[in-house]
C-alpha cells in the first residue's frame, strides 16, 4: 500500500477527534459516538484507497455507517481490510475522563481477523517483552518473564487491567505477586498500545475486553514491534450464538490468536487521535477564531516508523468539519 496513506488516515482520525470533542463532558455518550462516526465516516471519502470494514460499528442492520462489510474510500477496487474504532471511551468522552481516542487500522485484504462483537482474553506487551508472555501460563511466570526481559523487578513492574469485577482473580493474583496495578475504566485500544511506550509507565496489559478491539490493538503493537495474544471469550448465550453464527464453532474458540492470527503480513497502518488528555496522547484544544488543535500518532508495520503529529486546524475553512460542527453543536 502507498506510503502516503499513513498521513491520510490520521487525517481521518483527526476529524473525528474533531466532531466528537466537543462533546467532553456532557454526559451524552450516544451523540459523542455519533459525531465520531459521522466524522470519520465523512473524511474516508476523501481516501484514495478502497477498503472494506471488518471491524466497525456494527452490522448494516445496526449501524448506517460503518458497518461491518461497507466500502469505504475512493479507490476503484477493494484492496483493504479497515478496522475502526471512531471513539474508544465513549464515557470517558462524555464524563470529560482521560484516554478517550479515535482509532483505524488498515492492512491488505484479507490480512485483519473479522472478529465477532464478543469478549476476547488478552495480555499485551512492548517491544522488549514480546516473546516472553504466554496466555495459558500463570500470571506469576507472565509477570516474572516480563520483569525480566525489562531488566526490572516484579515491585517496579506496572500491570494496567480493566477497572472490572471479572478482574478480581487477576488483581488479587498481580498483588500476591508483588507487582503494581494501574486500573482503567473504558479504553483498551489505549491500554494496550501504552504498554509499548515506556514513557507511559505501563509494562503489561492482562484481562478480559472487546475482541474488535483487540484485533485494533494487535495492529497497533505489530506496528511497535510488540506482542499480544488473545482467545475469544464469549460471556453470554447472545455472544456464543453471534460467534457460531460467523464460523466460530467451539474448537475454533478455543483457538490462541497470536498476531498473526489477528493481524498478519507486513504492511499495517495504524491511526490514532487523542480526545481527551490521556497516557501517550493529548485531547483535542479549541482555541477562540474557530482553531483547534489535535495530537496524534500514526505508524507502519513495514517500515517501524511511528510519527507523532500536532496539528492546528481552521475550523471554519475545513468543508467537512464546518458541517459536522453545525450538526453536532
């Protein structure tokens, strides 16, 4: 895929950011989604490449835009799988909480799990760890290996899991342990990617979420040269019935997902837009005169290139961003 791509595609995620950002803080998650959906929806027109969503919205009879299956971008064949994620942290949008971001990966055709809207296992970690984590293993052996692939001590070590009451088994055993725990709310695209920056404090991400989001987070990490292992966990009937529905018989879910299983070859983009102030990226500034000004992150698999990029955009002079701003006032 073209190189110039990567710049394309923050600029999608910016647009987002853009729309949805006005609504921090006031408790309307539905509308901050929306305006997220509606932006990100309205800028890939503008990509010259075509794509087709795997991970999104929803179904067509859920979601008008996209939807898993819609064509997106304005390219003349389908030459790419699209995952999105227009705000990870609905609430956290609309509570005016940190971390909240607007996300895409893209890659080849055929080369991003479409994974089914059910939970999935998952433990996560950076360049330097990748390797050494083992889902099936006990936490104390992960949390040993980690440590010392990172030349630390279980005490320094951070474990970021979700604020959750699946989590209890998992918290008290990182505790027995020795290690630190950093908890989070909504957000797991964040936190997994955190775990690649050592800026951020965060070594390894353990727990049960969203299984699109971490097939985003899978390709996010293969960009950063990281590692992330996953196992779907359906939680309900509703879930078991929605996996069989799309192929996934018991067997299947019972399969590990390495990386490749969930995001393979060589050539991955990946896009990300801070909304609200978070870890590794800031949220969204509205400055008076109709300026506002972004953060972002844009990386490739195939050449480990990560870009981080602030932008300062007109408001009033972006065709897209006049309208949706009118809408979503």
């Amino acid at each position: 895929m073209d190189r110039d791509l990567a710049l394309s595609l923050v600029r999608v995620t910016e647009i987002a950011a853009l729309a949805s950002g006005r609504y921090m803080g006031r408790g309307d998650a539905v509308g901050a989604d929306q305006a997220a959906v509606d932006g990100m929806r309205s800028a890939f027109a503008l990509v010259n490449t075509k794509g087709r969503v795997v991970i999104g919205e929803g179904e067509l009879d859920e979601a008008p835009m996209l939807y898993i299956g819609e064509e997106i971008g304005r390219g003349m064949n389908v030459e790419a799988d699209i995952a999105v994620d227009p705000l990870d942290g609905t609430e956290l949008v609309a509570k005016g909480l940190p971390n909240a971001i607007s996300v895409i990966a893209m890659a080849p055709k055929g080369c991003l799990l479409n994974a089914p809207d059910t939970y999935m296992k998952k433990i996560a970690v950076g360049p330097k760890a990748a390797g050494k984590i083992d889902i099936d293993a006990p936490i104390e052996q992960n949390l040993k290996n980690v440590a010392n692939a990172l030349n630390k001590n279980i005490s320094d070590l951070t474990v970021i899991i979700q604020d959750r009451e699946r989590h209890k088994g998992i918290i008290e055993e990182v505790r027995r342990v020795g290690a630190r725990i950093k908890m989070f709310g909504e957000g797991d695209v964040a936190a997994a990617i955190a775990t690649a920056f050592e800026d951020t404090g965060v070594d390894i991400l353990m727990g049960i979420g969203g299984a699109p989001e971490g097939v985003i987070a899978a390709a996010a990490l293969k960009c950063m040269g990281g590692d992330f292992q996953g196992r779907l966990y359906p939680m309900s009937e509703k879930e078991r019935i929605r996996c069989a529905d799309m192929g996934w018989t018991e067997e299947k879910l019972d399969k590990l997902l390495t990386m490749d299983d969930l995001a393979k070859g060589n050539d991955i983009f990946f896009a990300a837009t801070g909304i609200s102030d978070g870890d590794l990226l800031k949220g969204v500034v509205y400055y008076g005169d109709n300026l506002a000004k972004t953060h972002s992150v844009v990386m490739r698999s195939k050449t480990g290139t990560i870009r981080f990029i602030e932008a300062r955009h007109k408001l009033d002079k972006n065709d897209i961003l006049r309208k949706l701003l009118k809408k979503h006032s």
